[in-house]
C-alpha cells in the first residue's frame, strides 16, 4: 500500500438524477479509456476516496468492483488499486520518436561530452542545501531575467581571475548554455542591424539558429593561428562567432598577433565579437591564455558554459555583454524568457564561492592530461604516420590522415561496434580539404577503455 495518499481528480453531485456509486465508475471509465488516468498507475484506496468524496466505503467498494470486472482497475489483496494495464483505451496515440541531443555511444570519440561520471554530486548536493538555506521568501519568485545577482557578482570575479574577462556584474546574463545564448544574441544581433555573420571554417556545425534569425553566414578560414583576420575584414561581416582559445573543432589556439589584429578591427569597425569559450579552462602545457574580451570589451560579448566544466546536464551558461549591446538583449529576454532555475543559480553561486568549481577544474584537468596523455601514446604506438594537433587545450585532438579515407564507412563500422565518431569534414560551410582529419574526443573515456577503444578504431579505418 502507498504511504501517501494518491490524488485524483474525481468529484460527486449528491443532488444529481445518477447514483453515487455509478458517477464514480463513469469517471474513472472516462478518464481511464480517454488515456488521462494511465495503464498501471496507482488510484486512491477505497477508504481514501470515500473520505475525501464524503460518501460511504461500501459505495467506493462497489464501484471499484464493478470497474475491476470490467477490467478496468486491477484489485488486489493488500495490494494499492491500479488501473489495469489491459484496460481498454478510447484512443492509441502516435508520437513522432523524440530526438536526443546525443545518441550515447559506450566508447565516444566525438568532441563536445566531457567526462560524465565525475560530476561533483556530493558537492553540488551541499550547494543546493546550502542555496535552499539562504533563500528568502522572495528568492523563489521570478526575480531578475538577467539572473541572481549572488551568481553574476561570483562570475564577474571568477573570469577576471581565471579567464582575463573584464566584467561587471551588471552585464552578465545566466544562460541556459550556449546554445540559449545563441538565440538570444541572434535576435538582438538582428535587431542592431547586423545581417552578415561571419563564421570560422571549419566551424560548430549547429548553426541553424543564426539563419533562422535571418543572418548571412560567411565562412572565413581558419589557420593555425586561428581566423584569419584579414579575410574577415575583407568579408563585409559586421560580427563574428569564433572560439579562440581552442577553435571548435580544429582545436588551434588563436596567436597573440591575430588576437591584436582581431581586436584593431572590432574597434575600427564597430563590429561585434562572439566569443564561445566552451572549453578554455582546459589547459595543459601551454601558458594561459586569457579571453578576447579583455583585449575588447566594448566589442565582444563573451559567452561561457559549465557544460564541459560540470555536465551539460545543468544548462547552465552566462554571457558578459558589453553595455551598448544589453539594451537589445533586454528587450528580447522580455519578450522571450523568465530566466533559469533560480535555486540552480543559488547553488552554483555557493559552489564558485566556496572555491570547489576551481577544485572540480583541478582535479579535472588532471584527469584530462591524463586522457591525453593516453591518447598521444597510442596514437604514436598505433598509427605513427598521422599528424596530431589542437591538443595543447580543451578536450579533444585533430588527426590528419595523408590521404582520403572512406569516411562514411569507418563512421558506419565505428556505430557497429559502439564507437562514436566524427571527421572534420562536416564541420565545413564550403568544400573541405580532401585528406581526412579525424576529431578524437578523449573527455568521456577512462584511460584503458579509451586505448582499447582506439585499436579497434585502428582495425577498423585498415579493414
Ligand atoms: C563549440 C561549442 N560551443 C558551444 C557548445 C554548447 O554549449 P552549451 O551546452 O553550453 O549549450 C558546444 C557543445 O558541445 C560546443 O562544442
């Protein structure tokens, strides 16, 4: 028997021509066959709904007998009354099948997931008790559509520190990720008149959102010291989307000349930058590199996400904006948004304070160089004639072939084995160099799993 007493929507007219008992059993036929009381779910006991209809058990009791020998609800002995999983259904919906995210592979190559089994549980669980206990009443109202100002007051200081990002907290927007980040900046990038967006080829393949703002997209190279900024100036694009600090998904760390450069035209061109730091607290051998924002402040909005720090699984993000641009995004957040999860921001407001989001790095990054560190190994060991690069940062490396593989067929004999993967070809606006290059993720694999996982790769790009 459950422990808590089951609600139901149910109710009884004692002055009306049908007998109690039967306007029972009518409801329950009609919410059970319409599909709104669901094959298996539990209903209330017999002496629970009496009470709460104001009439007699024996009457409950008869209308649930009659409706267990219609087949209706299932009845047994010491047992809560559900309805009956046979029971008969007015109506068999179709649903269209949902679409994931991610299709989850065992052994996943692919950038973009970091490590799924080291989220801070314990911690985060402290963060929200701790959030919950220093709520006051109006804290769980609607609040600010920017965000709490606890979370956006520890942002401003956590990426002056880490990041080099130059911030107040009073142009700092939580997100829901980069993705929620995106579409806000798209409809405000339009409504500033910007319709030429241009974009690093290759680029972050997702970039329907920008199109359906209505914005051109034109691709500008990347090189290996990251966009190539003259391109960009001749381009006519009035913003850029770019990730500098490890480009999605070559994985090369844009120079200190080209940042300079980079900077010299937002200024001269009143243009936009949109700085997507999904990865850039991961760092290894290199010195740290600090965002672009700081070289301009006035001319990019910076976005970041706890979605490789953390878990994609929080949604949670922020954008620092630079002041002339926030007007445009308040208006679209009126018109668009309530904000995120309060208590979620309370949480991670604590879990920046009391340092374990810079804990949870550390110990992350060790882990990463780790992975890393396997991967370089057997990848020398393996397959010594490929050249690796984007490694110094983030979360992934680039593997380019001499020549061109069958792509399509590794990927598809790669899925047979419950390897995920992809190759940079698709990450392309325009035609891709013909050699293969292969984007290998090592975030989401202990290190055995992912050594074994690369010599089936292996087998499987000679078969
Ligand atoms: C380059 C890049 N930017 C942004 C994102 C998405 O971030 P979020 O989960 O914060 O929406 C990803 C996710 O894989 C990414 O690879």
């Amino acid at each position: 028997m459950s422990s808590y007493e089951v609600e139901l929507l149910i109710s009884v007219d004692r002055h009306g021509p049908e007998a109690l008992h039967a306007q029972v059993e009518r409801q329950f036929r009609d919410a059970i066959r319409s599909g709104t009381l669901r094959p298996g779910s539990e209903v209330p006991s017999t002496r629970a709904l009496a009470k709460r209809l104001g009439i007699s058990r024996p009457l409950v009791m008869e209308a649930y007998a009659q409706l267990a020998a219609e087949g209706y609800l299932a009845l047994r002995q010491g047992a809560a009354p559900r309805v009956a999983n046979t029971a008969p259904r007015q109506q068999v919906w179709v649903f269209p099948p949902e679409s994931f995210t991610t299709t989850f592979f065992r052994y996943d190559f692919r950038p973009g997931i970091p490590d799924l089994s080291t989220f801070p549980s314990a911690r985060w669980l402290k963060a929200v008790e701790a959030a919950l206990k220093t709520m006051v009443p109006n804290d769980f109202g609607y609040g600010q559509r920017f965000g709490i100002w606890p979370l956006r007051q520890a942002l401003a200081d956590y990426l002056g520190r880490v990041r080099g990002v130059s911030a107040d907290p009073r142009q700092i927007l939580v997100t829901g990720g980069f993705e929620q980040a995106r579409s806000f900046l798209a409809q405000a990038l339009r409504r500033r008149g910007v319709s030429q967006l241009a974009v690093e080829e290759p680029g972050y393949t997702d970039r329907h959102v920008w199109l359906d703002a209505g914005l051109t997209l034109i691709p500008v190279a990347v090189d290996e010291d990251g966009i190539d900024v003259a391109a960009l100036a001749r381009s006519g694009a009035q913003a850029v989307l770019l990730t500098p600090a490890h480009q999605s998904p070559t994985g090369v760390v844009m120079s200190g000349a080209r940042r300079l450069a980079l900077a010299t035209w937002l200024r001269d061109c009143k243009a936009v930058a949109i700085e997507d730091d999904y990865d850039g607290e991961f760092r290894y051998d290199r010195a740290p590199i600090g965002a672009l924002q700081g070289l301009a402040p006035d001319h990019v909005v910076y976005a970041g996400t706890t979605s490789k720090t953390m878990a994609p699984a929080l949604r949670l993000g922020w954008m620092v904006v630079p002041p002339d641009l926030l007007l445009a995004l308040e208006s679209e957040l009126q018109r668009l948004d309530y904000g995120r999860s309060r208590i979620d921001q309370f949480a991670l407001a604590h879990f920046i304070r009391t340092g374990d989001y810079d804990r949870h790095l550390r110990k992350m990054r060790a882990v990463y160089r780790d992975r890393r560190e396997a991967l370089l190994g057997v990848i020398r060991s393996d397959l010594p004639e490929v050249e690796v690069s984007g490694i110094s940062a983030g979360l992934h490396a680039s593997v380019r072939f001499s020549r061109r593989l069958n792509e399509a067929a590794i990927v598809a004999r790669a899925h047979k084995r419950d390897i995920g993967l992809t190759f940079l070809r698709r990450h392309y606006l325009g035609a891709a160099p013909e050699e293969s290059t292969l984007l290998l993720s090592y975030a989401n694999m202990p290190e055995a799993a992912l050594r074994a996982a690369f010599r089936t790769l292996v087998t499987l790009l000679n078969d």
